[in-house]
C-alpha cells in the first residue's frame, strides 16, 4: 500500500512542530505502508481524455498513491483542492474530499450547514459593511467573539468584552485590510476559556478531551498554551460530534464543542485536527485509528469521494 500525505511543507523540509505528520509518517513505517510527505506547490496534475490522469511531482511523472490524506486543514488552497479533486476522480481514496474540505475551510457556511440540519450552534451573523453596531448589539448583545472566515489553532479570533472595543477592532480591521469577511458570534459564557475536542473516525468517536485556556487567555487551544485533560463520553457529546461529522460529511474530524446552559454549542470542525494533546493526556493513538480505518476503507474498495 502506498500513501502520500498533503501538507504544506514536503518531506525534505518538514518541520519539527508538525507533530501529526510526524506521527502518521511513523505509524505507517511500523505498518509496513510507503508513505511520503508532498507539498501541493510540488506537484502537477495533467487531465486528459478518456479517463487518464498523469501526475509530476518535481518534474517527474509519479504513480498515483493507494491514498491521499490531506493535513494541511483550513491552509488547503486552491490548487490543493484541485489535487485533491483530480485524485478523487482517478480513483485515488481521500478520506475527508476535497468537497467536505472545501465546506470546513469556510466557518460560516459550516455554521450554515450545520443550522439547516438542526443543529445547536452558537447565534453568528456575517459582518456587512459598513457594520450596523446597533443590529449587533440588539441581536447578539456583548461580549461577542470576532472571527475570520478561515484560520485554525486560535488564530483570527477575538473577544470584544464591550462595545467600544468591537468598534475600536471593526475600526483596525477596516484600516489595515479594508473590508474583509468575518463573523461576528454569540459570547457563550459558560465556554469562557474552556471547550471540548471530540476526535471522530469513520463515524466513530475516538477521543475526547476538554481544553482550558492559559492564564489570561480566552482561547482554549492547545497550540496557544492551554492545558488538555481527557474528558468522560456521553451520549449528547457522542451524538453530537458524530452527527455533525456526518452532516459535513467528515470521514477524519475535529469537532469543537462549547459549553452552554443546555448541554453544548457546536463551535466549529477541522478537517485536518492536531492530535498532539488528544495523545499526551490519554492512551488514545489518533494514528493507529487513523490508519486502521484507511486500511478497512481501502479493503472495502469502494469510496464515496470516486467519480
């Protein structure tokens, strides 16, 4: 079985924070899998008639891989997705597609999705400019968290405890990058500083834990220094991740839950969730899941994502 995994920085030059690949490249090295790390600017893809499909990576003409599994999460560009896509169609199995990733790069078209199928989420308007302070205070009320379209590990989110300091950020904001597109969300203040992570895996859960913010910080993820403890499963947690997972049509998910006064909020889910503290605070190997699952999805040989 062979493998390629997508990220953003090719196997000569991957760093050593990339904790996941990293991960993943030794699992399969254990499984016997050959396994390479590929940067979507490495490669060309060439479509031609009759069905045929040619890969270069570097210049070179390449066999296709038995699987591709894309780490590069709300970084996925463009081309990356038409890598993604150009694998999909060649028979390539891509566990998360390149259309499910494509939905979880956008934070507000997830909400959207996710609304639709009745899913709990926390209230979110996007922002139209000029922005209407009035409307946002009477229909969210402040605190509000600020949000942009895309980014992962707490990037691009704040916290406007007040109303002047929601119109000292628009006013930055609108100063620096003009009028770009964010989301302007409900303050759940039972969540302040602390959220789920919910690990889901071929429609299972695997792991759950809670993460809590560093001193003086909002944000609970790992990356930003917060602290993780593994969290007990119930039933709504369960129901909840999976379902959201399924709904966004997520084979690999990281689904983010809040804290609310009826049970939970979903935040948000990532299609290329780190695991590094999933690991360090319980005996749960995201890797070993990760590919036990690949290996049953290629065994079974027939893949939702083929055209």
């Amino acid at each position: 079985m062979q493998g390629w995994i997508l990220n953003r920085f090719p196997q000569h030059a991957l760093r050593s924070d990339c904790y996941g690949v990293h991960r993943l490249l030794a699992q399969a090295q254990q499984r016997n899998i050959g396994i390479r790390v590929v940067a979507a600017h490495e490669l060309d893809i060439i479509a031609e008639g009759q069905g045929r499909h040619r890969f270069l990576l570097a210049g070179q003409a390449v066999a296709q891989p038995n699987f591709l599994l894309n780490r590069m999460g709300s970084a996925t560009s463009y081309f990356a997705l038409a890598v993604m896509r150009q694998m999909e169609n060649a028979g390539v199995y891509v566990p998360n597609s390149s259309q499910s990733v494509a939905l979880v790069r956008d934070k507000l078209h997830t909400l959207q999705v996710l609304a639709h199928h009745g899913l709990p989420i926390a209230k979110s308007m996007l922002a139209k400019y000029p922005v209407n302070i009035d409307l946002v205070e009477r229909e969210l009320g402040f605190p509000v968290i600020v949000k942009t379209l895309a980014g992962s590990q707490g990037r691009g989110v704040f916290l406007c405890e007040t109303r002047h300091k929601f119109e000292d950020l628009i006013a930055m904001i609108t100063t620096s990058q003009g009028n770009p597109n964010f989301i302007i969300q409900q303050f759940i203040a039972q969540s302040m500083g602390q959220d789920l992570r919910v690990f889901v895996i071929g429609g299972r859960v695997v792991g759950c834990m809670v993460r809590k913010a560093a001193m003086g910080s909002f944000k609970a993820n790992y990356s930003q220094g917060g602290t993780v403890l593994a969290y007990p499963m119930t039933p709504l947690i369960e129901q909840l991740a999976v379902r959201t997972a399924k709904v966004l049509g997520l084979e690999i998910a990281g689904v983010d839950l809040l804290f609310a006064d009826q049970g939970f909020k979903i935040c948000e889910a990532n299609s290329s969730p780190g695991f590094r503290g999933m690991e360090q605070c319980s005996s749960v190997d995201i890797s070993a899941e990760i590919f036990n699952y690949i290996e049953l999805r290629l065994e079974q040989g027939k893949f939702a994502n083929q055209v």
